[in-house]
C-alpha cells in the first residue's frame, strides 16, 4: 500500500482541523503554489489576490504563520515557506491532488479547487490512503512529491 509522504516530523495533517488550521494550511499552499512561478519571495498583495482575501486578513494570517515558524515573513519584501512550512505546503498539495483527481478520474466529476482542498484536509489519513489507491493509476506525476520512477502519485 502507498503511503501518504512523510515530509518531516510535524507533517501530518489531523483528522479534524479547526478552521484556523485549514486557513493556514490553504495559506501555505497558496504560497508554495506562487513560488513554482519561479518567485522566491511572495507579496501580500500576490497572495491575497491568489486566496481572494483582504489585505488585512492576508497579514493577519501570515504573521501567525511566521510566529509558528512556517514562513519567513518580512514587511514590505513578502513572505517565504520554511522548511516545516514548505514539508505542510507539500502534504496539503499532495491531498489536493488526490481529491482532485479523484473526482475528475473516477467519478468523472468536476469539483472547485476550493472544494478539493477542504476534503483533502478534513479527510482521514485512513481516506486519503484509499483515495490514493483508487487513482494511483491515473495521477501519474502531476502530485507535488511525485516519483516519476515509480509511475505513481507522491509515493
């Protein structure tokens, strides 16, 4: 059976988030996701227009995820994942893409991003294995931490 990726030792997503804790983990990302353009370092303006929020809620939320240590988050220069911030961006995107696949592979149903995302967290470990079985076929390499080699999904 696959596993989830086990991206450092506070990876794992709970079972059941608060709505503080999907908020950081859609935040995180959001912030990996705006990276891949090659950017190292995020605006609040480029993240708030990417989440659809508030200038105010974006520096609300980031500096709560730099006083946890996830980001690096300087006024006026933008924001950076940490390593823990980056391995927690990695595993919200790998439940994503399972989801997401999921829907469009199998069921052959079109589902929000938005939507993907919050099943992605709130579904169990257990679930998201399952899920994972189900479309390992069909994911190939599009799920961040994938392994091209092993013609699978995040192995």
């Amino acid at each position: 059976m696959a596993s989830e990726p086990q991206v450092g030792p506070s990876a794992s997503l709970p079972h059941s988030l608060s709505e503080t804790e999907r908020r950081a983990a859609r935040y995180l990302f959001a912030i990996s996701d705006l990276s891949e353009s090659g950017t190292d370092r995020i605006t609040t303006s480029e993240l708030g227009n990417y989440l659809g929020v508030a200038p105010a809620s974006v520096t609300e939320m980031v500096s709560k995820l730099d006083d946890r240590d996830l980001v690096a988050y300087e006024k006026y220069r933008g924001v950076t994942l940490t390593e823990q911030g980056r391995s927690l961006a990695t595993r919200a995107g790998w439940r994503f893409c399972v989801v997401s696949t999921f829907f469009d592979s199998v069921l052959d149903l079109a589902v929000d991003d938005e939507t993907a995302f919050d099943f992605g967290v709130v579904l169990s470990r257990d679930g998201m294995l399952r899920l994972h079985e189900i479309v390992n076929s069909a994911c190939l390499e599009l799920c961040p931490g994938s392994n091209p080699d092993a013609n699978g999904c995040a192995t």
